[in-house]
C-alpha cells in the first residue's frame, strides 16, 4: 500500500502518475494556449485560479482537518499550565519548576523555528504538516508515560521543537487554499478552533483529573495527569495521518516553477468542490512566477512539461550542509533590506510583546484559580479578602510548603476544587463566543484598527487585573484580557500572511512565531520571580509589552489594502 492509498486517496492529486500522455507532453505550451476558453484569456494568476476551483467541499473538509491540528499545538504548549496543582506532588515541583513546566515547550519552538520555515519555502507545506504531527504524537506519549520532572520536561521541550513547524505552516497552507474572500474570514474559524481546543483543555481536566487513576504499567507509575497528557497526544497522530492525504499548496508549487502540478492542484479542488469532471475546470494555464526548468533565455512558457525518460539530466548530486544553510541565506537576504527589513522588525517585536503578556496570564491562570479554590474552602464563612496580591502570596507560600516539607503536604492526595475547572472553562468559552463578534468587528472597523485597539484594551485589562479584589472579577477580567488578545494574534498572522511575499512568507510567519514562543518563555520563567518580589512587578510587566506592542500596530500597513503577492 502506498501512502497516498492509506490517507485520504480521494483528496489526493495526482501529480506523480508515471508516464501520464507522454506523447501530449511536449504539446502543453500549445495546449495552454489553444483550449483557453472565452471566459479566461490568457495564463492565470493564482488569485483567478483558486476562486475558479471554487469554494465548497473540499474547503469544509480542509477546515475539518484543521481543528485536530490547531488543537495539537494548543496542546502541545498549553497542557502543562493544567497539571501543575494535580501533579505538584507526584513530580516535587517548586514555583521555578512550574515556570520552567509552562516555557520549555516555547523553549523548544523558539530554537527550531527557522529551520522548519525555510523547509516549509523549499521542501513544501504537505510535508511538514505531516511529518510534523507524526513526530509530535510520539513525543507526547513520551510526556505521558514521564516518571519525574526531568524525563518531563526533555519530552515537553522535544515536543515544543517539533510542532513548531507544522503549527507555523498550518496558517500559511490554509490561506494559501483560499481566495481573497475567504481569507479572513479562515483564519478568524482557526482562531475559533483554537478557542474550541482551549476550552476542551479544562473540560477533559475536568473529566480525568478526578478519577482515582493510580496504576503499574510495565513497571511505570501512572497517574490520572499521565492518561490526560496521553489523551492530548491523539489529536496529532490523527492530522498526522490525514495530512499525507492532503494535496501540496499550488501556491507553493506555482512559486517554485512547477505550474503543471499547480493545475492539477486546481484541478483536484476543483472536482471535489463542484463534483464535475477535472477537464471542465475553466482555467487551462497559470502565470509563469519562477523560471521554468525547460524554459530556453528570454522564452515564455506558460506551463511546465514532463521531460520523457530518455531526455533526464544526469541527477544533481546532493547539497551538502553547508550548501544548504547558504541557499536558506539566500533566500531571505530580501529580509535584511529595505522595505522588508523595518517591517519584519515591526511584526517580530509585536508578536514577542503579545505573546508574553497573552501567555504569561493564560498558563498561570489554572494555577491561580486553583489557589483561588483553595484559599476560598479554607475560609469558609470568613469574611476574607480574596484580592489577587492575597491569592499570589497564598500560592507562593503552599508551594513552598509542599517543596520543603514534602511528606507532611502529600500525605493525602490533592484534591482539586470544582471551581478551579469551571473557572477555566467559562474563560476558554468566553474567547469561543468573542471570535462570533470578532468578524463583524473588524468589517466594521477594519483588521489594522481591530488590532490597535484591541492591543491598547488588552494593555490596560492586563494591569486592572492587579486590582482585582475578588474571584469573580478575576474571572471577568482574565476572560476579557485574553478573548481580546487572542483576537490580535490572529490579526497580526494575517497582516504578516498579506504583507509579504510567497517566497518569503513562511519564513516570516516562522521567525514571527519563534519571537512570540520567545516572549512566552520569557513571560513563564520570569512570572515566578516577580511574583516573589511583589504583587505588582509581573501585572506591569504584561501590561507594558502589550501597550508597546499597540504602539507599534499603528505604523504597519494596512492589510486590507495588501495585495496577495
């Protein structure tokens, strides 16, 4: 059985059928340029070419596929903020190890983030996204089956180092598969999924978290934290799978000179989108974006021919590293000048403020309502003041108990308050309802608007939270701060995705990415020390870099007015 033929056959083009019309090869130039129709003179560009293949079926299974997957990476970088009250006893853990649980996974991400967008820009989207998911699965059933904090966190960060690539490119193939008109309105559902996965997070804690899971398994201790992370790995073994059914970018393939799979790309959607046959879709060539292999100087040809057997050059001998690493250079030298260079610059920091604020609060937040919990059953009936400097003092001072005097505090197993969970839930469905209204909003108002304002808003809900005098307004603010700030993440990747050239584009989403992973590790390790200097230190450090990023969001261009280059 070949690959094609496990995954999916139905949504695979078929690009590498041998020997296909031989004898029509060396006529496609004139077939381009014969059987155009009236409706479409001439080659095509990209944006002519998808929205002839229509929108409709293939479409909606391609936004099926891309809940398991966004949902792994949310996964992937979020599932330790929700062990940490369960498994602080299991593992020892102190306040830094917590940190640590919660950046390692951005750790990872950070440090491969360039080598997978210039993989993605040279090998192709459809790789990565499957190879990605595959070797993602395996590592965290590898953080499932950990027996101290150590195997934990070497796992978390493999984790973190794989599914950088294929979360990076995901954003980048699913825009490439839309036209114009739907582009926005795909990444608003990604940013939908997302919010959908962050609330399952809570809710299958809440299911598995307090069933009495304590067991042997071929000598390995597992506990019910342990069945949960497992739980979470299924989602990337499951895209995995179905992405090597799926067909490559014709985006990508039209960028790289290889105009006759991007038709037969088209094609593919094409057919499953409209159900006629392939041979009636109206478009019969594409532009010609990258010189073509057979192409002689100055010679315009429209599509790429399949060289018959006995005309193949002898093969290229393989790149060394070296070779490699330079051409990667290469291809990004547009980056280092201008016009690109202020911009990028401009997106990095934004993306590094954002994600530092956005994800310092999010992965601490399980952890303060389960100290909110807490707190709140040991004063019953006591008219205590549950501000938030209360609760982090509180915090602070159990996990240090638990560290120093471990048999005393783990004699009994932890039990985790109801609210704690629904807590959590509230605020990852609050984020699933605000991307309903994120759409009109930013019709309304526009995406470069609703992410000025949006980033200001998110800056001063950071620093209300410092005010916080009560669980409830906790609750309210943190699930405000983050829906609006989960908004301005997506709004930022779809500024970048309009902004800059296909050839460059993954790259750019990539190092974009590594720069938020970065801010989030940063945001994570430096948490806990700020928490032990004061109250206020971390509230305004969040606030800070959201306000600075707001700052920079008004000199970016507006992507509305981008074309699609």
């Amino acid at each position: 059985w070949s690959q094609k033929q496990l995954c999916f056959p139905f949504l695979v083009t078929e690009l590498e059928k041998e020997n296909e019309g031989e004898d029509g090869n060396s006529d496609s130039t004139a077939e381009a340029e014969t059987t155009t129709t009236s409706d479409q003179q001439g080659p095509a560009t990209f944006d002519k070419a998808i929205e002839g293949a229509g929108f409709g079926i293939f479409n909606l299974i391609l936004l099926f596929v891309s809940i398991p997957a966004q949902s792994a990476a949310i996964f992937e970088s979020s599932s330790m903020s929700y062990i940490l009250p369960v498994a602080e006893c299991d593992l020892r853990l102190t306040l830094e190890d917590k940190g640590v649980l919660n950046a390692v996974a951005y750790a990872g991400m950070t440090i491969s983030a360039i080598v997978w967008g210039y993989l993605a820009d040279t090998k192709g989207r459809k790789k990565i996204l499957y190879w990605g998911y595959l070797i993602d699965a395996v590592c965290v059933f590898g953080s499932a089956l950990s027996q101290n904090f150590t195997m934990l966190v070497v796992f978390k960060f493999l984790g973190g180092l794989v599914v950088n690539g294929p979360a990076a490119v995901l954003f980048t193939y699913l825009t490439e598969m839309h036209g114009p008109k739907h582009r926005s309105s795909v990444l608003m559902i990604v940013g939908m999924v997302t919010s959908t996965a962050t609330v399952s997070l809570p809710l299958l804690a809440w299911g598995i978290f307090p069933r009495d899971w304590d067991f042997q398994f071929w000598g390995l201790n597992i506990h019910s934290w342990q069945i949960y992370l497992f739980v979470l790995g299924i989602p990337s073994l499951v895209s995995g799978l179905i992405f090597c059914g799926m067909p490559e970018s014709p985006r990508f393939l039209m960028s790289q000179g290889r105009n006759e799979e991007a038709l037969e790309a088209f094609k593919q959607i094409y057919h499953v989108n409209s159900r006629k046959p392939r041979e009636s879709y109206p478009i019969k060539a594409l532009v010609q974006e990258a010189p073509n292999r057979k192409a002689a100087k100055d010679e315009v040809i429209y599509t790429i021919e399949e060289k018959k057997s006995g005309d193949l050059p002898e093969k290229k001998a393989t790149r060394t590293l070296s070779e490699s690493l330079k051409a990667g250079l290469e291809q990004m030298k547009p980056l280092a000048r201008k016009p690109l260079l202020g911009l990028a610059l401009c997106c990095y920091i934004m993306q590094f403020g954002i994600f530092l604020g956005m994800n310092t609060i999010r992965l601490w937040l399980p952890q303060l309502f389960a100290s909110m919990a807490e707190f709140e059953a040991l004063h019953a009936g006591e008219d205590v003041d549950a501000s938030m400097c209360t609760i982090l003092e509180f915090s602070v001072n159990r996990t240090a108990e638990t560290a120093l005097n471990y048999a005393d505090a783990c004699a009994e197993p932890k039990v985790i308050s109801m609210d704690m969970y629904i807590n959590n839930i509230i605020v990852s469905a609050t984020g699933f309802v605000g991307y309903f209204f994120a759409g009109g909003i930013i019709r309304a108002l526009g995406p470069k608007r609703m992410m000025t304002y949006g980033l200001f808003l998110s800056g001063t809900f950071g620093l209300i939270l410092y005010f916080s005098v009560s669980s409830l307004m906790t609750l309210i603010v943190a699930a405000t701060f983050l829906t609006i700030t989960g908004i301005a993440v997506s709004s930022l990747l779809g500024a970048v995705v309009a902004l800059f050239p296909t050839q460059l584009r993954t790259v750019v989403v990539a190092i974009a990415m590594m720069c938020g992973r970065f801010g989030a590790l940063s945001g994570n390790l430096l948490f806990p020390i700020f928490v032990q200097i004061g109250c206020l230190p971390p509230f305004i450090m969040v606030s800070s870099v959201l306000l600075l990023s707001g700052i920079l969001s008004i000199f970016l261009p507006n992507p509305a007015k981008a074309s699609f280059s």
